[in-house]
C-alpha cells in the first residue's frame, strides 16, 4: 500500500533539509519471546501488534501499530525535532508502550549525523559512555533527512545530499515500536554488502540474508562457536558497501541493553536489517565515508581514537591456562630459548594465584615468582598477569576484599527486599555469586569512583610484590557461575548447595528476552544465567543505573578503571590492558582477543573474520588464541596457526588447562616454522607499528579486508580468509588441513611475493599458489614502501638493529611509504617522535625527516630492495656520492635491485639510481 504524502521542507542546520517521503507498508514478521518455533494462529492472537495472514504473524500495517507525526518539524541549534503519537493505545506487542516520543535530528561534523527517538515526558536510560561530539554543528551535512508529513505514519529516510532514489543509507520499514521494554526498528539497505555487529562468530565476514538470521547481543560468559551466539563483548554497530557506486557508509545503534538483529530480504528482494533492544532509547548515529576507512576514522573519532600500544607489545606472547609452577613456565622459556623463537611477553593465568584469589600468588608452586619476574626481564621479556572481576567475601583473611569492603567497592541489590535470606550479614546488600575462588564473591562496581580508587591501589599494593608489566582482565561480562541453577559446576564438595539466584521481577525475567536465552550453554534460559542478577545497582556516583541497562558495559568499566590505575603505576607510559569484553569507545584503552576459541580448523577460519570485525569496531589491537584453546591441537594445526598468528596484531599463543603443550618449541616442525615466520613479523614491526600510529592519530584500521581499497570489487567484497596490513601488505594464510597450496584473490594492482619480491599476479585476479607447510603466502602491493628492520628473539634487541626499506614499485615505476619511530612505550607526544615520508619516482629515493631526530639517533638505513625494478643500473648515488658497484646486486630473473648503503635515519636521505 503506498502512503501519500505532505511535502514539508524545513531549513535545518548543517545542510540536513526535511522533505516528504513515499513509503510503503511491509509484513514484517511477528517476534515471539519464545522463538518461531511457537508460530501458530493462536499464538500470533496474543498480540494486538500482529496480525495472522496466509500462514504467517507479521506485524500490523505502519497506519495501524505505528506512530503518527503530530507537529511540524521544529528547528534546534543543531538539527529539528518533531513529535510522535501512536495512532492506537490498544495496539501492543508486550504492553508499556511509550504512547507520545520524540523524534529528533542532530548535526555534528558534516560526515555525521545523529537520530534519536525517546520519550519526551519521562527520561529513560541512556548509555554513560562518552563520546566524542562537536559543541556546534558544521556548517554544512553531507546528509539528508525525509520523513513522513505532519498527520501520516511516522517514517523516515537518512540519504546522502544528491544520492539517487533507492541509495538511502537508512529507509525505515514497517512500524516502530517504542515500549518499555522492547525497542523494534527496521530499514531496508542499498545492498547485502554488510558487514559488521557483534560480538558474534560468524561463518562470513559478509553477512547472509537468503534466510533470515538473528543474533543475540548481550556481554556473556560464551566461547566462539558456531550458531547464533551472544559473545563477550557488544557492538552494535555495521557497515554497508554500495558496489554499485563505491561508496560506504556505517551505524552504530548507541544501546546497552540487551538487543538482537534480523536480517533478511523483503518480500522484493530488497535487503533489510531489524534491529532491537530491549530498554533505553534508539539512539542511531550515521557516517557517511564514503570509503572504508573514511567510516573508520568518522567513528573512532566519536567513540574514541584506538590506544597507541608500546612497541614489546606487538612481540609474540606466550600464555596458557594450566601451568602448574614457575618451572613450567621456565621450561616453555627455555623450549623458546634453545629454537630461537622470538618472544617479547611472558603470560600467566589463574594457576599463579592462591585459591584463585586476586592480588595474591601461591606461595608454593609461584613462591619465587618474582624470581621469575626478574628473570623474564633480564631476558627482556614483559610479565602480563590475569585478573578477574570478582573478589571473595572471606573479608578477615583476605585484605584485598576487605579493604574493598570499607570503600563500598561492590555491586548491590537493586532493593533490601531481594538480598537473599541466606545472605551473610557482613555482605550488607552487596549482590553475592561465585567465579573460580573456593569461596563466595563480590563484583566491583568499576563506575563508582570509590571502586576505581581501590582497585588502583590494590593494583600498586600488588606489583611492590609482583613487577609485572601489562594486566589482563578476563571474565568481566561479568561471569559468575551457576546462576539459577542448584549450583555452580565448581562448587566445594561436601558444602550444601548454593548459587545465585535472580528474583523473577520484569528485569531479570523482561517480556522480552532476546534469543539470547535460547542459545549457547544458557542452563536457566535466562538472561542472567553465567553472569549476575538484571536487579541490582551501579552507580557513578551521580546517577544510579539497573544492572539491566549497564550490564554490557561492565567489562568496559574495569577496563578504563584498569587502564587509569597502571597509567598511575607506570608515569608516563602506555599501558597494556587485555579485556575479554569490549563495547564501543572500549578501544581506547583495551587490547582485545576473541575468547576461549577451540583447536578446529573452523576456528582457524573465523578468527580472521573476528580481527576483521573489531577493526571496524576501532580496537584494531586483536588476535585470537593461537592454536586454539580448548581440546588438543596437532603438529600441523599449530604450525597454520602460528603462521596465521604471527600477523595477528595481538599475537598470543594460548590454551587451556588439560590440553596438551602447544608453546611453539614443542615440535622441532612447528618451533622452526614458527621462528622463521615470527622472524618475518618482527622484521616488518617498524610498518605495523607505524599503522598503530596511524590508527591512534586519526582512528584507521590496521587489519582490513581485501575490498577496503577496492569497493566495486564484486569478488573482494566476499574474501575473508585473507586480510591486509594497511593497505599494501596482503596475507593469505593456509586454513585447510592438509592443504599444500591455495587460493589467492589478487586485487587490483601489481602484487610481489613478499620474502623473494618476484611478481606474484596483476590483479584484479585468483592464482591457485603453492604454500608448503612451511610456508605462508605473503605479498606487498605494487607502489608501497615498507620499513623493516633486521629481526631479533625481543623487540629491546630488533630496535637497535639496522633498517631497510622494500620498494614494490607500481606501473610507473614509483611507490611510496612512511616510518613512524619513538622510544616504544611512553605517551604519544608529536613533537618527540620521529616521522619520515619516503617515495620513490623518476629512479630517485627520498627520505625527508618530519618531527624530532632524536628517537632514531644511531640507527642506520643499510638495505634497499626494489621489486620490479626493470636493469641493472649503471650508477647510483647516495646523498651525491657515487655508490661503488659492489654495493648493489640486481637479480634479472627476479626482476629485484638490492643496495647496500649506510645512512643515518635521523638526516634526510636522496638515492639516485640511473
């Protein structure tokens, strides 16, 4: 049915004018708390939203379920709000529905514009976490708004100034639905080229819409698996790709309250996402790009630029669930030791902790750990320890808790009326559970100011014991064990049964629980199940918040909590903080892995999709665990993986407890693969690092996918077992088991093996391309120039080794490049920092230094490779002098000019070849 409509133009700030819209009504299907699977006529008759049609409940037309529009647009200083009214009270599909909203359009940077619909009359939660937002509007937007006119179903349009009819970037579709606790909006889409939302492991980076698929977001204890799964971390945010015209545009739905998302195709074909949540308000915010990484850094800008990790972070760490003392770590040192395998970080997990306490070590098996500590940094190796949220109630025999205790560290009952009568009294009303102690636990409530002052200071108490170097926080969804059930799976033997468990008040038991309770391991089919009650308190100090709306953002809060007290600790340095779980802005101070993955070759797979992901999601500092966590890995599995791994940004090998060892020197194969590929890691750090500067200065990607240069690129935009480095150093590893070579996509350009500099292909095209076990497909794209510095077992020892640069010239023979250089680990100051910008052109190489000299006094430039370089040359000079023949060989077979020089970085730098 199309609706005719009132045409309205209104003069809006920032260039976003107002016009009338043509839209259409859609059956949009029903959603039943309890899943499809309870379709029935019957069933649809329950609610007065949905109406039961040729075998089908879908929800009831925009004109009927809807709102209508009951005010002409009324301008702000920034954009215009108009009000809403639903056209029928009666109409519902859970009840409280919000019967007058508030529909309002706020311009920021012209790229940026932000929509939110809310209830005027009566403020309702939204998410504490800052952005980064403009005080005045630009002067002109690079969007348009429609909506519907005054009178007519509410709908609105959000499209790009001068995009041609069917290019919105958002058409809303159907009915909205504003209740209390249930949140419905739905948008067509330019095209099925979506990417994004999470944390979720998808079987595609690209998401599928022949049937529909809906996925649960909501912060949990939940492994990677295959299935529709809520993970640890939320981002509801995601990018669509327009082949048609190039251009991409992005989301981000600002909600914290547990939300899911549909998507599917329109009974026409068209592509279209529903997006839900289940408390706050929709708050959407529109970047426009229109490339890759304009998206990129449009949104790391408002939610916050990624840190800048210190350069031993970027080394190989070495980690498992399961050591058993300090000799067990010394011996996996000295596997790594003996095959020469670099290694910058040392990790331990729970087993170094007395009864898996916090801030404590066991003063058997880890008595000497700050031996270990010593030794690790005499090899100059960095200790990262684990810490978990929860803190044991054994308040007299555990200072830690008790002073948390005297700060009000805790979270607490939402009322007194729902502390447990079992309740020990010197718990007052905070909420009680149990993680890995022996003993019952407190959670710490990191938005209170109090709670961040004494985790800072058990953070010093702890390292006057332990000089560790970096923290990482697991289980902060946060986890807690047998939630509703009799008891936790871990729980003391000969101890009666106890758990946690939720009272059934609208918040831990809503209307509508998401699907999240009909996936993964949820043993109580509840929302709360391996985390905490929806009804307790948080608070900031201020304002006081349901653990129902802030509950995703809990691993969020002990991060920055985390992040400021080693900033404390460590004056001046950048600290390395590793969080399970994340949410938008969380990139700011968080490295990040993707959980507690299995040794499959599946999970090999996905892993790139998972990096992929949160580079658009700004924490570009990600990888996966290396071999894979749970169950037993082989020879040939690690050795893929370690290849794979040693291009994660965040490069980890890590497993668990009863698995067997994976450390690299285990198997002399896998110790030898891995030293030549981490070899290879660690002689291009100075180009990733120079990307993670990048990245922290203006919010680019460093992992991206194979169309990010290339969006008309039909076959790209479906490559997701390869990945780029910026956007000229392409990795293609082996994910099959038995594989000896593969498949490669070649985009557009010329594309050299990295190791040899031999021309691969010309893309835009696919080569099937040997890859032996021991080997890794690696290429640089033609007109790049990567830094790289010979390779050492530690980044202390790579530093002070000379440089070189490999030149892949492009089709006119020129290519181009940066170094970014500082002291590797304190902050970030311009001014200190060394930045060269290096091209080559017309057979010239030039080097011009940009900032301070200083961090690179004393290093030499000694290598130049040219790929693709045409003949020998007859002479090249350096800075005018003659170079000597003897100080260059060209190889004609391979088409590669090696010159050997001795330059110092710090002085610009001329190379004429003729």
């Amino acid at each position: 049915m199309v609706m005719k409509l009132w045409v309205v133009v209104v003069v809006a700030t920032a260039g976003v004018a107002v016009h009338a819209q043509t839209g259409d009504e859609v059956a949009l299907e029903c959603p039943y708390p309890e899943g499809q699977s309870v379709n029935s006529e019957g069933e649809c008759g329950r609610y007065t939203a949905c109406v039961w049609e040729d075998g089908n409940c879908h929800m009831k037309a925009n004109s009927v379920a809807g709102y209508r529009i009951t005010s002409d647009p009324t301008p702000t200083p920034a954009g215009f709000q108009v009000l809403l009214e639903k056209f029928d009270p009666e109409i519902t599909l859970f009840d409280g529905d919000i019967q007058q909203l508030m529909f309002e359009v706020i311009n920021h940077e012209e790229y940026h514009v932000q929509v939110k619909i809310y209830d005027p009359s009566n403020a309702r939660y939204e998410v504490p976490v800052p952005l980064n937002l403009p005080s005045s509007p630009a002067t002109a937007s690079l969007a348009q708004i429609n909506i519907s006119a005054t009178g007519d179903p509410f709908s609105f349009t959000v499209s790009r100034v001068g995009a041609s009819p069917g290019k919105e970037l958002f058409s809303m579709v159907g009915p909205l639905t504003f209740e209390d606790q249930f949140l419905q909006i739905t948008t067509d889409l330019p095209s099925s080229y979506l990417y994004g939302l999470g944390e979720t492991t998808h079987p595609s980076f690209r998401h599928i819409f022949t049937s529909r698929q809906t996925y649960p977001m909501f912060a949990r204890d939940q492994p990677p698996g295959e299935g529709y799964l809520a993970e640890y971390g939320v981002h509801p945010y995601y990018v669509v790709v327009d082949p048609d015209t190039g251009n991409i545009h992005s989301v981000l739905l600002f909600n914290s309250n547990a939300m899911e998302y549909s998507t599917f195709t329109l009974p026409d074909g068209r592509p279209a996402i529903t997006l839900r949540s289940i408390g706050g308000i929709i708050d959407l915010h529109f970047f426009t790009g229109p490339t890759l990484e304009d998206v990129n850094k449009q949104y790391a800008q408002m939610v916050g630029l990624p840190a800048f990790p210190p350069y031993w972070s970027l080394g190989f760490h070495l980690s498992r669930y399961g050591y058993t003392s300090t000799e067990e770590v010394r011996e996996a040192r000295t596997r790594m030791k003996a095959m020469s395998i670099p290694q910058d970080v040392q990790t331990i997990d729970i087993d170094y902790m007395l009864r898996f306490r916090d801030f404590t070590y066991d003063p058997d098996s880890w008595g000497d750990l700050p031996d270990l500590t010593q030794e690790l940094h005499n090899d100059d190796v960095k200790l990262t320890i684990i810490l978990d949220p929860a803190v044991v109630i054994d308040w007299d025999n555990y200072p830690p808790g008790q002073r948390g205790k005297d700060a009000g560290a805790f979270i607490r009952w939402y009322s007194d009326l729902y502390i447990p009568d079992d309740q020990e009294p010197t718990c007052e009303d905070f909420l009680i559970g149990y993680v890995w102690p022996d003993t019952k636990t407190a959670f710490p409530d990191f938005f209170k100011p109090s709670a961040q002052s004494w985790w800072k200071d058990e953070l010093g108490i702890f390292y006057e014991d332990v000089a560790y170097d970096a923290i990482w926080i697991d289980m902060n969804e946060p986890a807690c064990f047998g939630t509703n059930l009799d008891k936790p799976w871990n729980w003391p033997e000969g101890v009666p049964d106890w758990s946690l468990k939720c009272p059934y008040t609208h918040w831990d038991s809503p209307p509508y629980p998401t699907k999240l309770i009909r996936v993964g391991d949820n043993q109580s089919g509840r929302l709360s199940d391996h985390s905490i009650c929806m009804t307790s308190n948080q608070t900031d100090g201020n304002q006081i918040y349901l653990h129902y709306d802030v509950h995703s953002l809990y691993g969020w809060s002990e991060t920055v909590a985390t992040f400021k007290g080693l900033q404390e600790l460590f004056p001046g340095k950048r600290p390395v903080v590793l969080s399970r779980s994340t949410y938008p802005g969380s990139g700011k101070y968080a490295v990040h892995w993707l959980g507690d993955n299995t040794s499959a070759w599946s999970h090999l797979k996905m892993s790139i999709i998972g990096m992929l992901e949160f580079n658009l999601f700004g924490l570009p500092m990600v990888g996966a665990d290396i071999c894979g966590f749970f169950g037993d890995t082989d020879m040939e599995m690690c050795a893929r993986w370690m290849q794979l791994g040693a291009f994660y940004p965040f490069s980890r090998n890590h497993n668990s407890i009863g698995q067997v060892d994976q450390d690299p020197g285990v198997w002399p194969e896998v110790g030898e693969i891995s030293r030549n590929v981490l070899n290879l890691r660690y002689q291009y750090l100075p180009y990733l690092y120079t990307l993670f500067h990048r990245a922290h200065m203006s919010g680019s990607s460093v992992v991206r996918p194979v169309f990010s240069e290339y969006p008309s690129d039909l076959t790209a935009l479906d490559v997701d077992d390869q990945f780029l480095w910026g956007a000229d150093f392409m990795v293609a590893p082996v994910i099959s088991e038995g594989a000896t070579s593969r498949d490669v996509y070649f985009p557009q350009g010329i594309w050299y093996d990295l190791v040899s500099g031999v021309v691969q292909a010309t893309g835009p095209t696919s080569q099937s391309v040997s890859a032996p076990l021991e080997t890794i497909p690696v290429y640089v794209r033609g007109g790049a120039i990567l830094p790289y510095q010979q390779p050492a077992v530690t980044t202390v020892q790579s530093r002070q080794n000379p440089f070189g640069l490999t030149v892949a010239l492009d089709e006119n023979d020129a290519a181009s490049g940066e170094l970014f250089w500082d002291d590797g680990e304190m902050e970030h100051v311009m001014s200190e920092t060394y930045l060269a910008t290096i091209t080559f052109a017309d057979g010239t190489l030039s080097l011009v230094v940009t900032n301070s000299p200083d961090p690179v006094s004393g290093l030499n430039l000694e290598i130049l490779q040219f790929y693709g370089y045409a003949a020998d040359p007859s002479s090249i000079t350096v800075n005018g002098t003659l170079l000597d023949p003897s100080q260059w060989n060209y190889d004609a077979s391979a088409a590669v000019l090696t010159v050997t020089i001795s330059a110092p970085l710090d002085q610009d730098l001329t190379v004429v070849i003729s």
